[in-house]
C-alpha cells in the first residue's frame, strides 16, 4: 500500500484511531462532541445536554479519548456530568415505594424531555431503577397488612 502525506486528516473508527495513537503513528484530534463547547455545556447545565443523540457511548469512548490525549479536563467533565445526570435520574425516579406521577408531567418540559437524553448507561440506569421500583412494590404487596405486636418478652418477669 502507499503512505499517505504528512498531515493528511482521515476519519477511522475509534478502535483503530486509539491503536494508531497508542503505536504513535498518527494523533487524534479532539472530536468535536468532546470539544470546548460540550464540555461547557457539562460544566454548568449537564441535564440539557442531548448526549444519547451525539453517542449513546459518549461517556466511554469520551474517557478513552480523554486518556489518549491526556485531556485531564475532560475527564472531570465527563464523571461530573455523569453524576449530576445520574442525581436527576434518581430524582426522577422518585423515593422508593412511592409512585411519582407529577415529576413526569408535561408542564415541567425538562423532566419530559430528560428522559430522551440518556446515553446507553444513563438508560440502564433509569430502567433498573424503574424495574426496582415494580420489585419493591410487589414485595411489599405480599403483604397483606402492617400490624404490630407486642413481643412476648415484654410479658416475662424480670430477673432480680
């Protein structure tokens, strides 16, 4: 095969982008869904940010990239975006054990559209803690009432 030019920009998949980077035949560039303005964005309003539509990967493949590059920043933008996102899918959710209809209504437009953001993990996320929800509630049904009872120790002399 022929070489390309130096300084020749072509688009790979990742997988083989991070080997070149890795053998030091080629430097990756700062894709764009990672660039200045994302991590902005992560930085001071992550619940808006329509991640699922850039990635439904994005925060995996954008550690790998933070890595390659020693992006160290990006890193920090990524997990704190993460945790935040996963904060409101939890409060989304609601407590355990108590169904939350209002968070969901059409009225709060942010709690209705979130839901379409989630990337991949962020999803298993809201899924599980939904399907946790349904277990709960159908361990609790089993029981038919909540009565307590004296216990019979109570009832015992004491020993002097």
């Amino acid at each position: 095969g022929k070489d390309l030019p130096a300084g020749t920009k072509v688009q790979v998949p990742f997988w083989l982008a991070q080997s070149l980077v890795r053998r030091n035949t080629a430097t990756l560039e700062l894709p764009t869904i990672y660039g200045a303005a994302a991590q902005e964005d992560l930085r001071h309003d992550p619940i808006v940010c329509r991640l699922g539509d850039k990635s439904h990967y994005y925060y995996e493949v954008g550690l790998r990239v933070a890595h390659l590059l020693k992006e160290n920043q990006l890193a920090e933008d990524l997990f704190g975006g993460l945790q935040k996102r996963a904060a409101e899918i939890v409060q989304l959710l609601g407590n355990l054990g108590v169904m939350s209809t209002m968070q969901m209504s059409t009225l709060n437009q942010a709690t209705a559209v979130f839901p379409c953001t989630l990337t991949r993990v962020e999803q298993d996320m809201y899924i599980g803690g939904r399907e946790a929800e349904s277990h709960f509630k159908q361990w609790t049904d089993r029981f038919g009432s909540y009565k307590m009872k004296a216990s019979h120790l109570i009832d015992a002399p004491s020993a002097k």
